[in-house]
C-alpha cells in the first residue's frame, strides 16, 4: 500500500468494527468516573480498579476476535497492514500491566497528597491511553477496513461475525443487542439484526421477538420493511 494509506472506505460495502461505538462509549464513561473520584476515600480507587480492569477484558477479548477473525484474513491475502494494530494491542496489555502498580500506591499510601498525586497521574495516562485506542480504532476503520473490502468478498466479511452466531442462543444475541443498541444507529442495528436473519433465521424470530419492545415504533416498522 502506499504511503497514504489508499484506498479510501466504500460506504456502500460490508463494514466491520461497528461495535467500536459501544467501546468507545465504555472509555468514555470510564474517563468521565476517573476525573470525578476522590483519591482519598479508601473506597472509590478499588472501585475505578475493577472498573479499569473490566475495561481490560474487554479490550483483551475483542482484540482476541479480531486477530482471529479479521487478521486472518489479512495474512492469506499477504497483506501488510495487520502488523501495526497488533502491535497496538500488545501495547494495551503492556499498559494495563503498568497501571495495576499505580492502583497499588494510591491503596498503600497513608499520606493524602501522595494519594491525589497518584490519582491526578492515572487520570492523565488513562486519557492518553484513551487516545491511543481513539488513534487504534481509527487505523482499523480507515486503513484496514477499506484494504478488506478491497481484497476480499462482502461474503467473507459478513462470515467474520456469523460463526458468532451459530453458537449463540437466541437469548444470548438478544443480551448482545441489549447492550450494544443504545450507542448504535438505526444503520447499524439493521446490520446486526440482518446477519442474524441471514445466518440463523430460526434463531431470529426468537432474537427479533426480544429486542423489538426496545426500539421505537417509527424504527420497528422500518426495520419490518428493510428485513423482509
């Protein structure tokens, strides 16, 4: 590939890493705690703790998927792009690493302005380690999303997902959407309701069934026309 990246996304091809806008959200909100806790209360760092490493599970588990899924993908094409965003992801796991120790001494420390020093230099290696995942997610969408789509079918794009989906129980895609709906757009449900249709249309009833009481009216009945 050349030096800038080319090509560009085609909006109208299958399109992987929707569900980056529920990490994002996770991120977010998790920075938003981060600023607000006091350092000094013996309670709240154990809590951001185990809120930081929930984070860690699930940047561990996509990354997962993603190497096993998209990445490889990417290395029977001989593609080169992978190597950077797998270098991210050991980088994730390296900070991670690192954190933990910082969590430790805002535990121990009986003196409380070594506490909110601690906790001030978290809350900034946190946001820049948010940024770096902002820089990660972007790399991914603009650079290997639109080599995929380049290199390979929509068919083999949509079965990155579907092996998912024959393992899932109705009621676990029903969980999934759950949680990944409320930061999505009506574009990017019907993504996911159609791949589930498509691959287990029996599976889909039950999923439709569950998740339709959550959407709006006005998106129920567009969404019954756009799956039929």
């Amino acid at each position: 590939m050349s030096g800038n990246h080319e090509p560009k996304p085609n909006k109208y091809r299958y399109r992987l890493y929707r569900e980056h806008k529920y990490i994002f959200y996770v991120f977010t909100e998790l920075l938003r705690y981060m600023s607000s806790i006091d350092f000094s209360d013996n309670h709240s760092p154990i809590k951001l703790r185990d809120e930081v490493n929930n984070l860690k599970f699930l940047l561990h588990g996509h990354a997962e998927h993603e190497e096993r899924k998209i990445h490889l993908i990417l290395k029977k094409i001989n593609s080169s792009v992978l190597q950077k965003a797998e270098a991210q992801h050991r980088d994730q796991d390296l900070f991670f690493e690192a954190f933990s120790e910082k969590f430790l001494f805002t535990e121990s420390s009986n003196r409380m302005e070594d506490r909110h020093a601690k906790g001030y230099e978290i809350y900034l290696d946190f946001r820049k380690f948010f940024s770096e995942n902002l820089d990660h997610f972007d790399y991914e969408e603009r650079v290997i999303l639109p080599e995929l789509q380049k290199n390979v079918s929509d068919e083999t794009l949509r079965e990155v997902d579907r092996a998912a989906y024959r393992v899932m129980t109705a009621e676990q895609m029903v969980e999934m959407m759950e949680v990944l709906f409320q930061h999505m757009n009506c574009d990017d449900r019907l993504h996911f309701l159609q791949d589930i249709k498509d691959c287990q249309p029996q599976k889909f009833e039950i999923a439709w069934t569950g998740i339709a009481p959550s959407l709006s009216e006005v998106e129920r009945n567009t969404l019954i026309k756009l799956l039929k």
